[in-house]
C-alpha cells in the first residue's frame, strides 16, 4: 500500500507525496492564480506559516 503524506512547506504550499514522490502542491496562502495549485504567489504576498507534516498510512 502507498502511503500518502501532506508536506506543509514553512511559507509556502502543500505537498502532496506519495510513496516519497511530491504529485501535488496546494496552495494554502490563497493567492495562487492556478488554484487549487500553488503557482509561487505565496513568495510575493508575503505569506508566513509553519512547516509540519500529516501521514497517512
Ligand atoms: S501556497 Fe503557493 S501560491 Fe499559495
């Protein structure tokens, strides 16, 4: 079974992994122009947020 992680990137996106491999970044700073992907607005608008990590398994 393939085991699914959300990367919470510190100011930036989600990273959606599977089995290690990032398949998508979330926009979480809602300022993408590409939602609901981020498209690296987060770095202009200034966004602040901790990094962290959900597995699931
Ligand atoms: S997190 Fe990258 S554009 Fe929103």
């Amino acid at each position: 079974m393939s085991e699914i992680e959300f990367d919470f990137a510190k100011d930036g996106p989600i990273l959606v992994k599977k089995s290690e491999k990032v398949e998508y970044a979330l926009c979480r700073c809602g300022h993408s122009t590409k939602k609901p992907f981020c498209s690296g607005a987060h770095a202009a608008a200034g966004f602040k947020a901790d990094a962290t990590k959900l597995e699931l398994k």
